[in-house]
C-alpha cells in the first residue's frame, strides 16, 4: 500500500515536543534544544514566585523555625566519637559506622552472637554480632573492617548489626565522613539545646 504525500503534509518532529495527546492542551512545537522562555511569546509567560523562608506564613498554617526531627541519623564515627555521641540516643535514633583493625579473635557466645575487639588507633571497643538472619562473615585478624550498629553505654558493647571488611575507597574517605558527621552532630545538638 503506497501513500501519496505532499510536501505541506509532510512535518518533521524530531527535536521538538511531542504531538499532544487525548485532552491535552495543544502547544507550540518548540526544539527541545532551546530555552523555552525565549521561544514563547512574553504575554503567555507567566512566572510565580513563592515564598518558602521558615518565617513565611502559609493560609492556615505556620512554618516552624526549629522543628524536632526524631529520624534515624548514620554517623560515620571513630571509636571515641561513637562513645560521646551516644549519650544523645534518648534524643534521637543514632546509628554508627565504624571502621577500625580487628584485634582480637572472634569468639562465639550464647543465642549464636560473636563477640571481638576493634581498635583505631589508642580507642578499642568490645563488639557483639548476633548470628540471627545471616552469619558473620570472616573477619581477618589485623584487617580493618566496616561496623554498624548502636553502641550500649551501660554495657560499654558496640552491637553490630553489619560487619564486613572495609574497601580502600572507604578507608581513604572515611576521616572526610567523621569530620562531617562530627559537625553535624554538633551542630544538631546545639540546635536541640535551644529548643
């Protein structure tokens, strides 16, 4: 089956909007490679400007400057770090990344938990994995090593929930992520001191 087209039905879209579908409202065809500001003309142009400063007032309702935030933090921490920051979990829900050298055996412990020592530097922490819906994998003695978990200031036990050995590319960054996370921190408990 041939079709006879003429030039004036002939138009081509590539590089410019779809055609309009159902009940859209029909549109200019402008190149997508333009700024469509300049491309329509200035009457149809209409630009709205809002107001979102937490001083701003919204019908009915007002923004609140300071507003407490109880979501679950991640803290990239070091040992000593992860021990100051967690006497603030009555405030919020904090869980710490650690990377520290493997400096003891792994040693297996009631209700299937692995109990070892991890040490950055001068700090070292008494760690506990509990065996529950997956193993510990095996962790190599002077390595360092990724642990996330909460950390028991009663008990003064970090409780992993994650163990793994740590990648170069973390390792590189990690001191980067403490010094954020340490800012931060700082910054949120100032924050909920003034509250």
């Amino acid at each position: 089956m041939k079709r006879n087209l003429t030039e004036s039905s002939v138009r081509s879209t590539a590089g410019c909007l779809p055609v309009p579908l159902f009940n859209q409202k029909k549109r200019n065809r402008i190149p997508l490679t333009s700024n469509p500001l300049k491309n329509e003309p200035s009457s149809s142009v209409t630009t709205h400007s809002f107001d979102f400063s937490p001083t701003s007032t919204v019908p009915g309702y007002q923004l609140k400057l300071k507003e407490k935030d109880n979501s679950l933090r991640i803290i990239s921490a070091v040992i000593e770090s992860m021990k100051h920051w967690s006497q603030y979990t009555y405030k919020t829900a904090l869980l710490f990344e650690v990377l520290g050298t493997l400096d003891s055996a792994v040693t297996p412990g009631s209700y299937g938990a692995k109990s070892f020592v991890l040490r950055d530097g001068k700090e070292s922490v008494s760690c506990i994995f509990y065996e529950i819906d997956r193993e510990l994998p095996r962790l190599i003695r002077g390595r360092v090593h990724r642990c996330m978990g909460n950390y028991d200031t009663k008990k003064n036990i970090f409780k992993c929930v994650s163990v793994r050995p740590a990648i170069v590319t973390e390792q590189k960054t990690f001191q980067e992520f403490v010094k954020i996370a340490d800012m931060e921190m700082r910054e949120y408990v100032k924050t909920m001191n003034e509250v």
